[in-house]
C-alpha cells in the first residue's frame, strides 16, 4: 500500500532527540529551539521567528498581536483549513469569505477590496500548496486600508513570491511543521514578524503572559505576569526532530521536486487531452512542491478515481470542505459576493501520494494508475 502521506525522516532526528535528553532540558527554548528559529530567521530574512507548538497557535499568536476583537472582520478564501478562521473567530472576529480563483486555489486577490468594510482588520491569505498569492495587490490593498496581513504560509516554507520568502511579506506569518508539511517535528509551527516593534508583545503572549523569555536572556533579574497569553512554545525535543530536517531542507525540498515533476510530465498526457487538470504555477512563483493534485471531471469523477486507486493500493485524498459551508462557517462567518469557484473547484481535486520517502518507481506507478482509470 502507497499511503498518501508518510511524516517526513532524515535519520538524524533520533540523535537530536537523545542530545536533547541528555542535555536535560527538554522544555521549551531549548537549543535546538534556537537553532531552528535562527535557521528560519536566516533562510527568509525574517525580523524574528519565534517557533510555536502548530501554526494554529502561531496565528492565534497573530491575532492577539493584531489585536483583533469582537465585532471586527478578516477576509479570508473559505477554501481553507479551518486553522486559518479559527484563529480569528476565537478573539471574537467575523471571518469574511471571498472566492479562491481556479488556477492556483488561492484567494481572487481582485474580490478583496469590494468585501472591506469599516469593521474589516486584516487579510489572511492562505498560499495553497506552496504557491503564493498575488501579495503586490493583497499588499496594496492593506496599506490603503490600513489593514493588518497575516500570510497562512502553513504550507510554504521554502517557497517564494517575486523572490520574497512566504511568510516575510505580511505582517505576520506563520508556517507548519504538522507531519504533513514539507518539515515536520509531528506538531508544531512558526510565527514570522515582518517587524521588531512586536516581538516583546509576541514573547509575553507566547509565554503565558509573562517575561520569562527577557528573563532567560539575562535581561530582568526576575520574571512577572505582564499580560494576558497562553503556552505557545513546544518542547525542545520536538524542536530537536525538526532541526534534523532543517539542516537538509534544500534535499528535502529537492527530492519533493523531483517528485512534482515526473508527477508533471508523466500526467501532462492526459491534461493535453482534457482529461484532467494539473496545478498551475505563476511565473511570478516559486513552489516547494507541497502538494501535487489533479482536478477530475467532477466530485463523482473523482469518488470513482480514489476508489480505483484504492484497488491499486494507492491512497488518495481531498480536501477541504470549504469552510462556509461548515455549521461553524455559517456560524461565525459570511460569504461576500458569488461562489463561483470555491465549492466547485472544491469538488473536483484530488491529491495523490507526495512525501519525502516517495520514490520514483511510485510516482510512476501510481501516475500509471491514474493513466489506467483514464484509459478504461
Ligand atoms: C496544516 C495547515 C494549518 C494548520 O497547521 P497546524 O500546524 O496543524 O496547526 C493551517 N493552515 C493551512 C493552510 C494548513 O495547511
């Protein structure tokens, strides 16, 4: 059996683990915490990365520094996980929908303005498999607005926009080390500050309100409750297991490449002939190969295909459900405008096996597969 995704491995994970152990501090903001948040700092330029236990903790850690409050907006795709509502909705926040456009699954940046109301604070743009939104119109709209942006680069490290890392070009980003991502430490996240001017705030929230972080550093005798905050920062063993990865980001990214590609070129057949679609990627892009996914004909197309592959001991999947079709989204959200895409478009992806212990002789198979069904 092919499964759909295995947790990425490196070999190195279980020796940071031990140096980990015997170093005894296994708590947070360990070593190998710093190692991993001065990695990132370093690779995208980030003012400041401040590693947290998922990238759902690092965008409630964006709202709160957002200061988002009951009654306020953020406009979002409804396309999403549901991490990037949830973060909002919990300070009390309107999650404003818009549509996604069908070519790369992210928000139609040209349907942002038209949903801005007084009330709305933030865009949070979700950069769907790896590929970035159109951040020069997102970020202009911002600054006439006035509006904070939150980029959810869950999927995006690694990945860039006009040669501008994701996760740098918002306010705030956030990343994902869940162990679906490209890099994993089995849960855990990142939040990315495009400016220093947040990151004590960021710090006392993180640290369950108070300066414990200043005071690690030596730079207050003793450490008080400051504000209000949670617990935000995860174990320096976890940490230890993502660091592995880090240090072979660029041949991890690389093998997921070479994946993505012969994906590519082996399927290209079939989207020639009007079978399927594949992903699309603007020029103004670079991708990490996150994901690949084909789009079928329609939602029983699709049911017909994943079951096919199940028979081939291939495992496939979809997502999402999109989210203003949820009892929460219909809850604590809205629609603006039409939904031409989102639920549509929604339907008809499918995503087939890609990790980094995926071999070549697989991809084949499984685009043979896919080839098979087509064929039948
Ligand atoms: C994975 C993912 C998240 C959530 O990440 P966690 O680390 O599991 O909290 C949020 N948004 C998107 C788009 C994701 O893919």
């Amino acid at each position: 059996m092919i499964n759909f995704n295995v947790p990425p491995f490196t070999g190195k994970e279980f020796d940071y683990m031990r140096e980990a152990v015997e170093n005894e501090k296994i708590c947070g903001d360990g070593p190998f915490t710093k190692k991993c948040s001065e990695w990132i700092e370093k690779r995208t330029g980030t003012a400041k990365c401040l590693l947290t236990t998922s990238c759902t903790h690092a965008t409630e850690l964006a709202a709160l520094l957002a200061e988002i409050k009951e009654g306020d907006e953020v406009i979002l795709p409804s396309y999403t996980f549901v991490s990037t509502a949830d973060a909002f909705v919990l300070r009390g926040a309107t999650a404003v929908f818009v549509d996604i456009r069908p070519d790369t699954m992210n928000i139609d940046e040209t349907l942002i303005e038209d949903a801005v109301t007084e009330r709305t604070k933030a865009i949070v743009p979700v950069h769907y498999a790896g590929v970035g939104c159109e951040m020069d119109a997102i970020m202009d709209i911002a600054k006439r607005h006035g509006l904070m942006v939150v980029e959810d680069a869950a999927q995006g490290i690694m990945a860039s926009y006009k040669g501008r890392p994701l996760g740098t070009i918002g306010d705030f980003g956030c990343f994902s080390f869940h162990e679906t991502k490209n890099f994993s430490m089995g849960e855990g996240g990142a939040l990315l500050m495009r400016d220093e001017k947040y990151i004590e705030k960021a710090e006392i929230y993180r640290e369950k309100g108070t300066d414990r972080s200043k005071y690690y550093r030596g730079q207050v005798d003793k450490y008080r409750w400051q504000d209000y905050g949670s617990s935000y920062l995860p174990s320096d063993m976890n940490a230890a297991y993502l660091y592995a990865q880090l240090e072979m980001a660029d041949e991890i990214t690389q093998t997921r490449m070479n994946r993505w590609n012969e994906y590519w070129e082996l399927l290209t057949p079939l989207a020639s002939e009007g079978r399927i679609e594949l992903p699309y990627i603007p020029e103004e892009c670079e991708h990490n190969a996150h994901m690949f996914y084909i789009k079928t004909k329609d939602v029983e197309e699709r049911g017909r295909l994943i079951d096919f592959l199940k028979k081939k001991e291939i495992l496939s999947v979809f997502h999402y459900i999109p989210l203003h079709s949820a009892p929460a989204g219909i809850r604590y959200g809205r629609f603006h405008g039409e939904d031409r895409y989102t639920t549509k478009e929604s339907e008809r992806i499918l995503r087939l096996p890609l990790f980094y212990k995926l071999t070549a002789d697989q991809t084949e198979y499984i685009a043979d597969q896919v080839k098979a069904f087509y064929r039948q």
